[in-house]
C-alpha cells in the first residue's frame, strides 16, 4: 500500500527557475512563473496566505528569495537556481 504523501507529493508540479540576479522578490516570481496574472493578483494571493516559502506561509510580498528557496502554490512548486 502506498502512503498517502507519496500520492499527493506525485500530484505537485514543479518548475526549476533560474534567477538572472542573486535575488527575486515574491510577488515579481509569481508574475514571472504564470502563478499570478498581475501584481494585483500575486498581492491577494500572497495576503491570503496561498503562497508557501520554503513549508512555510508567506505574508510579504516584497520577500527576497534567493538560489534554493521553494515556492509553492497549490499544486505548483517552483525551486530557484542561481543564474
């Protein structure tokens, strides 16, 4: 019997993102990535406490994430690679 993380760990979708600088603020990856349509859109999500940093929940927008955080967001994850 498989355990129910390992199905719900299969069900995440993740991308590799490669910063161009040594940082990128929260609401700016998630524009970037397809996460959000808008700045407006990535603010609410972030506010809401939709957006997890690294197993925890996020708050500031403005977050400087750096080469191996994960962000994620539902099902989708996103880990950052230096440039």
């Amino acid at each position: 019997m498989t355990p129910a993380w390992h199905s719900m760990a299969a069900m995440i979708d993740t991308l590799d993102f490669a910063l161009r600088s040594e940082h990128i603020a929260l609401d700016a990856l998630l524009k970037a990535t397809g996460l959000a349509a808008s700045g407006g859109d990535a603010k609410a999500l972030i506010l809401a406490g939709g957006v997890i940093v690294n197993t925890e929940a996020e708050l500031r927008r403005g977050r400087k994430l750096r080469a191996g955080d994960v962000v994620q967001v539902g099902p989708q994850r996103v880990r950052l690679h230096g440039a």
